[in-house]
C-alpha cells in the first residue's frame, strides 16, 4: 500500500489520534484545580461531533486521490477545522459553565492544542504543494485568521477559561500590549540605524569587521538575564547620581537598552550582508557614470542591498519580540509580566494568556516584513 | 595556543578564579554598595549552582542532540525526504516561539522542580540542532558523494565516513546554539525554584538586592562565554581542512536567551 499524499496522510492521522486519545476540553470546579480531562466524543458537542469526519476526510483523500482533488477538496476542509474547533471548545464550555461569573472553569484541553497544531502544519503543507504566490497563501491565513477574531469578538469563545482570565486581567493585558510593543520598537528603531551605520562601516573598513564583529557576538552569546542583571547596577547608579535622566536600575529603560544591544548584531549583519552582495559591476557602472562616492552609496548601494537589510530587521524585530517577554524580570512590564505572574501561581491560563500574544505579534511582525519585503522585491 | 584557545582559557580562568573569590569579597561589594549588609549570596555555593547549571543544561543538550540529528537525518533520506518541508516549515515558525515560552507552559502542566525545565530545554534544544544538521548535509558538496558512490560504498558508508566528517563543523554550530540558549532558559528556569545559577539573580530582584543580581549576571554571562569558546575551540581543528566559516555577514540563527 503507498500513499499518494504521506506527509498531509500522516497529518491527518496525528489529528485524529490526538483527537482520540487525549483530553479534547479540561472541566475544573474551581481556577486553581488542573480539572478532568473529557475526550472529544465525551465533551457535550451535539452534532459537533460530526466534525471529526473531516479529518477522515483528509485521510482518505491523502490516501488515494489524486493531488489536484486533495487540494480544491482539503484547503477548504483544513481552514474550516481550523475555524470550526475552537468554536466547538467554546460551545462545549457554554454548555459545561453557564455562568460566565461562576467558579466552574472549562480550559482547552492536548487534544484540542494537538489536533489544531497539527491541522494548521496539514494545511500549510497543501498550501505549500498548491505552488500559490506568496501573496494568495497569506491571504488564506489572514481569512482564518479573521475568522477565529470574529469568533473572539462575537463570544463564542467567552466561556472558556482563557477569555476569563482575559476578562479578569483585561486592563494588566491592555497596558502589558502597549509596554511590549513600545520596548521592540524603541529598542529596534534606534538598534537599526545603529546597525546600518556599523555594518556601513565594516563594508568600508574590513580592518574593522573582526573586532565589531567579536564584541557583537560575544553580547549576542550572554544570556538575556545576565545582560539585564548587568545592567541594573549600572543604570541605578547613574539614576541615583544624575537626577535629571529619569532613568532607574529597574523598569523600561534596562530592558531597552538590553534589547537594542541584542539587536546591533543581526542588524549589523544583515546591512552587510545586503552591501556584500551588491554585484561589484553596478559599482562599477556607477562610477563610469561619473557618480560620486555618496551618490553610490545612496542611489546604487543602499537601494539594492534594501531587501537583504529588511531581512535584517525582520529577524532583528522577531527575536525582539521574544526577548522582550524577559523584560518583565527586571519591571519593564509587557506580556512577560503576565506570563511570570502565572508561572509563579502555576496558572496554565494566565501563562497563556502572556505567552499567545507574543507568538502572534512575532508571526504578526515576519508576516508583515515578508510582504513588504516582497513589494521592494517585485519594485526591483 | 590559538586565539580561541588562549580566550578560552582565560574565560575558563576568570570564571573559576570569580567562583573561588566571591564568596569572600564582602569588603569589595561594601565599597560598591555602602548602605547594604547582606552583599553576598550565601543560600547556596556558587560552585553547586554552576555544577547543577551544566547538568540540566547538559543532559538535555545531549538527549536534543541525539533527537534533533536523528530527526533531520531522517529527512534528508531518500525515505523521509517527503517530511523534508514539514520540518522546514516547523523549524521555521518555531522562531516565533520565545524558549521561555516553553519553560513557562511545561512548568504548570509537569509540575514545579527540574524536570519541566530539562523538558522545555530540550524541546527548544532539538530546533537548532535539526537546524544545523540540515545546513550541514546540504552543504556537503555533490561530487564528494558521487565520489563516494563511485568508489562502492554504500549509503551508510557514505554517511558516516564522507556527509557527517563534511557536515560536522556546521553541525557542530547548530549545537553550539542550542548549549547557549539553554545556558540562557536554564537561568530562567530559577524563577520556579530550579537550582541553577539563575537564582542569586531572581533572588536578588525580588529582593532589590543589586549586589546579588551582580553576582548571578557575571558569573551565568562568564559560564555561558567560555561554554561558547569551548565549542569554537572544539570546531576550529574541523574548519582547517574546508572553510565553511560562515562570512559575519551571512544571518545565522539568534542566539539569545
């Protein structure tokens, strides 16, 4: 027996057997308790259940249909479970927790993140086999995308234990956005005018590239909890000594500082990366034409090594995002504190709650300098 | 002595000579922070805390390895070569994924205590590994297997004795990324109590106790810098021959935290 589709087949069947063999939805009398796990064909779905024919569905088509059949028939069913299974955990929990004030809590359970997980990796897959243009596939995932928002902002999701934390913690996740966002851009906004200017430089003095480039490895190795450590001591002194800064050992401005520090190095790269591959005949070319330095710098230079310098500053901004989930150890705030405040109180909930957003403003981040990266591409 | 190697000794030097001394500098922290009295961290012996560092970092860096290689090796295999892009694309949107991250949703599922960390670290571990084994197989030129097909040997042969001599300094520096970022998570594990060098520091922040902070950063900064010197140790003899140094300009993995 062969397959005809065995990566998307074996997806399939992940889906399925996670479907079946763990908890699909967790019922706890209480938030603190980790609560009783219900498979899919327990949790109360009503003709929801029906929707586990398709992923059968994709296992069949992975099986024997043809690649074209797999795609116009599985795209479709791929993005529907994406949409369909949180709405199902939401209507479960309505069932199971009427009262969206009472202590009862309903969590999504390893079946549900599992069998999501590993549809979202299936219908990736098919969208990679489809050969679709950049711009056709996100557009597939800014639809899913929309759609889990609208069940969001429409309720459907209300009753579960994660949108109640959310709806406990509403104003601490409102500012933790705001902090997070303005740590990542104040710390990659200087960060990459810094990199241009030194992977500017390394381009021009080769002398130079050795050692820039050992000190911005060796910040890039410390840990991020020792570089914030490192530099409480110091800013505290300086916020103690000279008044007028309004900077202190503890809060915003360590953790910017400590981002943009980790940022110099992949900004730095990436710049020269981008001048590096300028073909040395458009150099030469310019300067035929009788172009001075500057004006090769800015008219032929800097413009064709613009997307490898945007993957930069793609890469810089994504690793920001994460990092700055550390921030919060040293009171920069962010998502960080909301994560650290459930991993103390052991709230799986709360610990969410801190972690998905960072994961969706990081995928959110690549997604965007993708695009642009593409537009600039297709300029050229 | 080499550079690398002279860097890693004084690295190594510096680490030990700071483990031995600290615990006596009393006098040199009073002169930093006048107004304090308990300037050094005495809950536990920075020697233990750098010992059980190295062993949480350690045991999952060796169990990602095993894992993480075998993984990309497997689809890089005529046999697995379907799964190829499915790894791509999971490595690939892993990056978004903080490793504290990890650390913070295994915690309150396993339970408190070090084995929710070894697991986070080495469910983040495997990601530069299979990352570094992928770039290493790919970067094995054509000919030196049609070389090796040309004399007789046989797919296995060819793998151990011509791709992994070949693939083994890239190799090596996917697990050099790995080792550093969990030196890193392995730190961040101290917020849930795991006994590593994180602690002065998560101690001494909650306690606006600056000095240990000190103590803490310098010497998991110091760990983390001669761990790393011992990898670029270990891989300039496997460079010599073939020069697969990456250009600084060329953008590698991240690795932060």
């Amino acid at each position: 027996m062969t397959w005809r589709a065995p990566v998307p087949g074996a997806l399939a069947l992940g889906t399925l057997i996670s479907l079946w063999s763990l908890p699909f939805v967790r019922f706890a009398p209480n938030r603190l308790l980790t609560g009783d796990g219900l498979a899919w064909w327990r949790a109360p779905l009503g003709l929801g259940h029906w929707a586990a024919l398709l992923p059968c569905g994709l296992l069949l088509l992975a099986w024997r249909a043809q690649s074209r059949a797999t795609r116009v028939v599985g795209l479709p069913a791929a993005a529907l479970w994406l949409v369909a299974l949180p709405w199902l955990a939401g209507m479960a929990a309505r069932q199971m927790a009427p009262e969206v004030d009472g202590l009862a809590r309903v969590s999504l359970g390893a079946g549900f993140w599992l069998s999501w997980g590993l549809m979202a990796l299936l219908l990736g897959e098919l969208l990679r086999e489809a050969a679709w243009p950049v711009w056709r596939r996100v557009l597939l995932w800014v639809g899913v995308l929309l759609a889990l928002l609208a069940e969001l902002s429409g309720g459907a999701l209300d009753h579960l234990s994660l949108l109640r934390e959310y709806a406990n913690h509403q104003d601490a996740f409102n500012l933790a956005f705001g902090q997070h966002v303005q740590l990542v851009a104040l710390s990659v906004a200087p960060a990459a005018l810094l990199g241009a200017s030194l992977g500017l430089l390394a381009a021009r003095r080769s002398r130079v590239q050795g050692a820039l480039f050992a000190v911005l490895n060796l910040i890039q190795t410390l840990p991020s909890i020792a570089l914030f450590g490192l530099l409480v001591a110091p800013l505290a002194w300086l916020g103690e000594h000279v008044p007028g800064l309004g900077i202190a050992g503890i809060g915003m401005a360590p953790g910017i500082l400590a981002l943009t520090l980790y940022s110099l190095l992949p900004m730095t790269r990436g710049t020269l990366a981008g001048l590096q591959q300028v073909p040395a005949a458009a150099v030469d070319a310019a300067r035929g034409m009788g172009m001075g330095s500057w004006q090769i710098l800015w008219q032929v230079e800097l413009p064709l090594a613009l997307p490898v310098f945007l993957t930069g500053l793609r890469i810089t901004a994504v690793q920001a995002v994460g990092l700055a989930e550390v921030a919060a150890l040293i009171g920069a705030g962010g998502f960080g504190a909301i994560m650290f405040q459930g991993l103390l109180g052991s709230a799986i909930d709360l610990v969410l709650l801190g972690v998905i957003p960072v994961v969706a403003l990081a995928i959110a981040v690549d997604l965007l300098f993708k695009l642009i990266i593409a537009g600039v591409a297709r300029h050229d | 002595m080499s550079r690398v190697q002279s860097a890693l000794a004084l690295s190594l030097l510096a680490l030990i000579v700071l483990t031995g001394w600290l615990p006596h500098a009393g006098p040199a922290f009073a002169l930093l922070f006048p107004d304090r009295d308990r300037l050094i961290y005495r809950q536990d012996d920075f020697a233990d805390l750098i010992l059980a560092h190295l062993a949480i970092v350690g045991a999952s860096s060796l169990l990602a390895a095993l894992l993480g290689s075998g993984v990309a090796l497997a689809a890089t295999r005529r046999w697995g070569l379907a799964f190829r892009p499915l790894l791509e694309t999971l490595l690939a949107v892993s990056q978004a994924l903080p490793p504290v991250a990890v650390l913070a949703v295994a915690t309150p599922l396993i339970g408190f205590g070090p084995l929710p960390a070894l697991i986070a670290l080495f469910l983040y571990g495997l990601l530069p590994i299979a990352q570094g084994m992928l770039a290493g197989l790919d970067s094995v030129p054509e000919g030196a297997r049609e070389v090796a097909r040309g004399l007789g040997m046989t797919p296995a042969q060819t793998l151990w004795q011509v791709e992994l001599p070949l693939a083994a300094p890239v190799v090596l520096a996917g697990l050099r990324t790995s080792v550093t970022i969990n030196i890193g998570t392995a730190a961040l594990a101290s917020t849930v109590g795991v006994k590593t060098l994180g602690l002065p520091i998560i101690i001494g922040l909650s306690g606006f106790n600056t000095p240990y902070v000190l103590q803490g950063a310098v010497l998991v900064g110091l760990l983390a810098l001669t761990v790393d010197l011992a990898f670029a140790a270990l891989s300039e003899p496997l460079g010599r021959w073939r020069a697969p140094q990456p250009s600084p300009g060329e953008p590698t993995l991240a690795g932060a935290d």
